[in-house]
C-alpha cells in the first residue's frame, strides 16, 4: 500500500540551503498493517512524514514513494490528501472563530471535491458527526467551539481521532513524538488507532511511547536513525528498546 523506496530528502532552511535529513529510506506497510516508528531525537521521524504529504520546504532528491502503486511525489498536498494520505499533526492546530465541524466539514468537501465527488449533505454530515462524538465520547457542544482553542490535551486527541475518523483515510501517519501523553491520552490515541485499523488501511504510528504500542500491537516496528531504517522487528523490538535505549541497536547497525 505505502512503498517507499532509497527516499531521499532534504530540508530547506531560513538560508535556502537544503541539508539532507532522509539518506536512503526504505518501507513497505501493507494495507491492513499498523507499523510503528521508532527513533532517537533528530532521527528524521517527523521530517519523513512532512516529506510523504509534500509539506513546503522539503524536497526528494532521489527514490520513489508511492500509495497503493500510485506515485505520490508527483502529486501536490491537496491530491495526496484527496487520495486517503492523512497526517495528524503533532502540535494540533488552533484555529479561532472557526468551529470543529466547519473545520471538519469543509476538509471533507474539499478531498470529495478533489476527487470529483458531490458534496456531503449537512444532514448526511451531522448524522455522521454525532454517530462519532458519541463513540469517540465528545461533547456535542464541544464541536461546536473553535478547533482546539482552549482543549485540554484529552480533547485534543479525541478531537484528532475525530477528524481522522470523519476523514476515513486509506492511509494515516500519527506522529506522537514528543507530545507528552498522559496516561489518559494514551488510551484515547490507541483506542482510537484501533478503532481505524481496517483492512483497506494502513497505518504508520511514530512514537516514542512503548507504551502507547502495547495498546496498539503493531504489525511491524521499525527503528529509524540517521535517516535510514536501520533495523525491523515484531513487537518485541519497541519492549528491546524499551529497556536497552537505541545503543544496542545502533551499534548492531554500524557493526
Ligand atoms: N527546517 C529545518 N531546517 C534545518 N534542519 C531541520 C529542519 N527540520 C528538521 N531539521 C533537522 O533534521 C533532523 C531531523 O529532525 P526531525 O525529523 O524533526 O527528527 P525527529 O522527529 O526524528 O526527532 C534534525 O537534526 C533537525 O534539526
Ligand atoms: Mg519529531
């Protein structure tokens, strides 16, 4: 479903000059799979998933990435958004005056838009919304303030799953690095990365938690490091580096 092949990518600074970040990166997550990242600081893990929705400012110099055999690296952000391609931002967005479900709503219509479909009804939508809040356990009213101004840290995950849940991606990149997850908000995120796994799906979770992956039970957990994926196990590789730290690993690697 996501295959990506010797990426290579480099970021833009304030100077203009490009300094190479992703060195060969390689990946396959097959639909239906969860796989978590995982990776030392400054390893590259959110720069690759700026790199996969084509965020400015970050440009592949070499190899391919494509979803389910379509290339992405030819498409602009919008047609990878329309195309299932979903990023749940590690620093969620605050947007005054503008209300969740008008935030929502008018992404939704903009991926149907893109891919050449009608708009989704306001009653299709609504019936659709409070099906979810009620799941999800969101306040009705809550979809009503403007997107994250004033959400505790629990809401605003809740209200990311959302959003990726009213979105139905056919590929979901979480990035959870160095959000501080409380306990609660740990159980939010991998309940609600449960609740997306499908088998049309696939996911890519980038964590730092190996808590948050004994909830989640990934397919596949790759570790990252310098900008390759140095090295690819089962679950019991997140509880290795767990106890061990990325040493271990890494001197494997360089050995
Ligand atoms: N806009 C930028 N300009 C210069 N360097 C950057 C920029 N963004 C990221 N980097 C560098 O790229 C490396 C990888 O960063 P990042 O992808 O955020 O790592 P991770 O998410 O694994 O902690 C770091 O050394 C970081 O300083
Ligand atoms: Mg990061």
């Amino acid at each position: 479903m996501l295959a990506l092949n010797d990426l290579v990518a480099r970021v833009e600074n304030e100077n203009g000059e490009g300094k190479e970040i992703i060195k060969g990166l390689s990946l396959n997550v097959p639909a239906g799979e969860v796989h978590a990242i995982m990776g030392p600081n400054g390893a590259g893990k959110s720069t690759l998933s700026y790199v996969l929705t084509g965020r400015d400012g970050y440009e592949v110099t070499s190899g391919s990435a494509s979803l389910n055999d379509e290339d992405l690296l030819e498409m602009d952000p919008e047609e990878r958004a329309a195309k299932g391609l979903y990023l749940s931002f590690q620093y969620p967005l605050e947007i005054p005056g503008v209300p969740v479900m008008t935030f929502v709503r008018t992404a939704m219509n903009a991926q149907r838009k893109m891919r050449g479909e009608d708009e989704i009804s306001a009653p299709e939508f609504l019936k659709k919304a409070r099906e979810l809040a009620k799941v999800l356990k969101i306040q009705p009213d809550m979809l009503k303030r403007p997107l994250n101004v004033g959400f505790s840290g629990g809401e605003k995950k809740r209200l990311e799953i959302f959003q990726a849940m009213m979105l139905e991606p056919n590929f979901l990149i979480l990035d959870e690095t160095d959000s501080g997850l409380d306990i609660d908000a740990l159980r939010i995120v991998s309940e609600g990365v449960n609740a997306l796994r499908s088998e049309n799906r696939g996911m890519l979770v980038i964590t730092h938690y190996q808590r948050l992956l004994d909830h989640i039970k990934p397919d596949k957990v790759h570790v990252l490091a310098a900008g390759q994926i140095i090295k690819t196990g089962g679950p019991e590789l997140a509880l290795r580096l767990e106890k061990e730290g990325y040493d271990g690993v890494l001197a494997e690697a360089n050995a």
